[in-house]
C-alpha cells in the first residue's frame, strides 16, 4: 500500500538529476555563442557606421553559413550516445571522430567557395557601397575559421554523446573571454580595424577547436579508438546528417519568411518584429538545452537497449518543457515593462510590440514541448522522419503567412501564424511519440 505511491518518484529523481545535469551547462554554451557576434559588433561599433554595417552583412552570412551545418553536432550527439549506452566507448569516440573528419571536409569546402564569392555574397545580402568593402574583408578573413567553427559544432556533438556538457561551456567562456581580448588588441591595439576583429575571431574559433581536439584525442587514446579518416565512417555520418540538414534549411525558411512578411507590413512592424525574434530566439536557448539533455539521454538508454528508461525520460522531459514553457511565458509578460524600453522608446513600435509579444507568451508552453520532441527523436536518430515533418510544417506556414498582409493582417497576426507553426511541429512530433516508431535499440539504429 505504501511501496506503490513511492515507486515512481525515485525515478523522476534520477531524471530531473540527469535533465539537470546536462542541460545548465548546455544553456551556458548556447547562450555563450551569440556574445561573440556581440562583442565583435562592441568593438567594431566604435569604428563608425560603415563598419558596423559592414560587420552585420558578413556576421549574417557567416552565422547562417554555419548554422545550416548543425546536423554535425546533433547526429554526432545521438550516434555517439548510442555506443556509450551499449559500453562500447572506442566505439563511440570512433564515430565522433568520424563527425570531425567530415566537419573538416565540409569546411574546407565552404571556404573555397567563399574567398572568391565574397564580394558578390556581400552585394547580394543588399549591403550598401560603403559598407561592402568592410563586409568583405571580414567575410574573407572570417572564412577562414569556418572549419573550425564546423570542428567546434561536431566535438561538441562528441562530448554530449559522451554526457559531457560541462567541458563546451568551459570551452565557450574560454572562447568568449579570448575573442573579446583579441578584437581589443587587434582592432585598436595594432590598429588593424575591422580586419583585426575577423583575425580575433578565427583565432579564439581555432583555439576552441584545438582544445577540443585535445579533449578528444586524449579520450581515443584512452580507449584505443582509431584518429585515423574511415571512408565508410564519414560517409555514415553525412548520410545520417542529411536528413537534419533539410530540417534546418526548412526551419530557416520558415523564418526568412517570417521577416520578408514583416518587412511587406512596413517599418514599425519589421522594427517590433525584430525585437519579438530577438526574444524568441532568447527563449529558444533556454529550451533548446533540456532538447539536447535529451538526445544525448534518448541515445544513451536507446544504445543500452533500455526502452523503458527511454520511455519515462521522453515523459519526464516533456514535463520539464512545460513548465519551462509556462515559466518563460509568465517571465515575458511580467518582465516587458522593463525590457521593452531597453530596445526601443518609440511608442509606435511599442504599441505593435506589445499584443505580439502575448502571443509569443501564450505559445511557449507549446515551443517547450516541440522543443523537448525535436532533441528526443534527434537522439533517437530519426531525422527522416523529422526531415518529413518540418517540410509539412513549412508547406502549411508559408501560404499563411504570406496571407496576412493581404488580409490586412499585422504583426500579432503573423505572430499568430508562428504559433501556427509551432502547433503543426507539436502535433507531428506528437503523433511519433505516441506511436513508438522512434524507439529502436541498438549501438546503432
């Protein structure tokens, strides 16, 4: 009578344990990442208009660049998690290694496209004729750390598998504190301008990777896993990224037309649109950590033949999205009175702003459930399937929100049509879940 009510809760422990552990060092890696754009735009900022300008072009291109390739941290994270559940660590760094070599590949390959685009990439982002030559020169210069960054993404993939997300957040304060030093010193030390703040960049991006490197070298010697390219390996784990890379570019068009529609209802609402997108994508971080928590926990319960585990800590971290969810919710609609005016004093905007910005509240216990969903079907490896989903999902935003300017609609409304969105996600990635499709046990799936 009493062993019952007690059985369960022994267990949320040793999840919430796990989610904990995993996903505060995750948020602090993620959030570290966006402050390097940010001390760039700091310290380039003094060097007047143009150059920021100049900054803001290339930082897009790059970040996009970059971000379109973050199937290698997520597929690197399931693939590796999986050999760690099954005990087989050689094994898990073996496939970890694999996610590095092809990250080199893919960077090299960027980058030979890139230094001879540059100047056309520039001038098709719109930047104007002053700031095209500063935008240039750092997209060239900044370039030339892409197979780092790309190196960055994949062992980060590596030590999630391995449970490890305590050593990227060392790493990334490293990386911050170092880029922050260099764009000081190179810009207005050695007086290099805007050509100092890329080579501080690469450099804090090249140190990162090599620590990495170390990090993970000195575990494949630990274990006696090979450092040696396996052709068969890296063509796994581009074949396995495939399918999360259409998910990404689907997602990205999602927001890229999220923008174009705010841009068509004119300035006040792309200016409040800007800010509500700022603060999304704030929010996203917070719940993107308890998602990567879960692929590299799915992966390893899945990897260790443990569906039930795999089960109740799919359960558990929908809880935790949530409430997370409804936190962040309440935090966005307590806290605009004191964040709202820190981007803008425009009354106008404000007054667009403000109903928006409910919409994005209401919705986030929504997100934190999708976002939960996304990281435990990623750690499952079903990124076919995810792939699928989100091409559904952009099939069914698009034409409504590129609705609303012609039906009068404004910024709430297209606001309303993300939600939309995230709703189509829930609803797909639900329908998964419950039907157990994701769970395939094994090393590898």
């Amino acid at each position: 009578m009493t062993q019952a009510p007690t059985a369960q809760p022994p267990s949320r422990r040793r999840h919430d344990r796990e989610i904990i552990a995993l996903a505060v060092p995750a948020f602090g890696a993620l959030v570290a990442e966006p402050l390097f754009v940010m001390v760039d735009s700091a310290v380039v900022g003094h060097l007047g208009t143009p150059q920021l300008a100049g900054l803001a072009v290339a930082a897009a291109l790059l970040t996009t660049a970059v971000s379109i390739f973050v199937f290698l941290a997520y597929a690197t994270t399931a693939a590796v998690a999986r050999q760690v559940g099954a005990g087989d660590l050689a094994s898990a760094i073996r496939q970890g290694m694999d996610g590095i070599w092809l990250a080199l590949l893919i960077g090299a390959a960027v980058v030979a496209v890139t230094l001879p685009l540059a100047p056309w990439l520039v001038d098709i982002f719109g930047a104007s004729d002053t700031a095209s030559p500063h935008a240039t020169t750092y997209l060239r210069i900044s370039s030339l750390g892409i197979p780092a960054m790309l190196v960055v993404l994949a062992a980060t993939g590596v030590l999630r598998g391995l449970q490890d997300t305590r050593t990227p957040l060392y790493v990334a304060i490293g990386g911050f504190t170092v880029n922050g030093a260099l764009n000081v010193g190179l810009v207005y030390g050695a007086g290099l301008g805007i050509a100092g703040s890329a080579w501080g960049t690469v450099i804090a991006q090249m140190g990162m990777a090599l620590v990495y490197l170390i990090v993970v070298v000195r575990g494949a010697r630990r274990h006696g896993a090979s450092l040696r390219p396996d052709a068969a390996g890296i063509r796994a784990s581009a074949q396995a990224g495939v399918p999360l890379l259409v998910r990404t570019l689907s997602l990205r068009a999602v927001l890229m037309i999220a923008t174009a529609v705010a841009a068509r209802l004119g300035d006040t609402d792309i200016a409040a649109h800007q800010i509500i997108l700022s603060l999304w994508s704030l929010t996203a971080f917070a719940l993107d950590a308890i998602a990567i928590a879960g692929q590299a926990i799915i992966g390893r319960y899945l990897g260790a033949d443990d569906t039930k585990g795999a089960r109740e800590a799919c359960r558990r971290m929908v809880q935790w999205g949530i409430a997370s969810g409804m936190v962040l919710g309440v935090v966005i609609v307590l806290a605009r009175p004191l964040f709202v005016p820190l981007f803008t004093s425009d009354t106008s905007v404000q007054g667009t702003l403000l109903p928006a910005l409910l919409v994005v509240a209401l919705s986030q216990p929504i997100s934190g459930v999708v976002f939960v969903l996304d990281g435990v079907l990623m750690g499952a490896g079903d990124g076919r399937y995810l792939a699928w989903a989100m091409i559904l999902t952009l099939a069914v935003f698009a034409p409504v929100a590129l609705l609303v300017p012609s039906l009068g609609g404004g910024l709430t409304a297209l606001w309303a049509a993300m939600t939309l969105m995230m709703i189509v996600r829930l609803v797909t990635l639900w329908i998964r879940m419950r039907s157990g499709r994701w769970i395939v046990t094994g090393a590898t799936r």
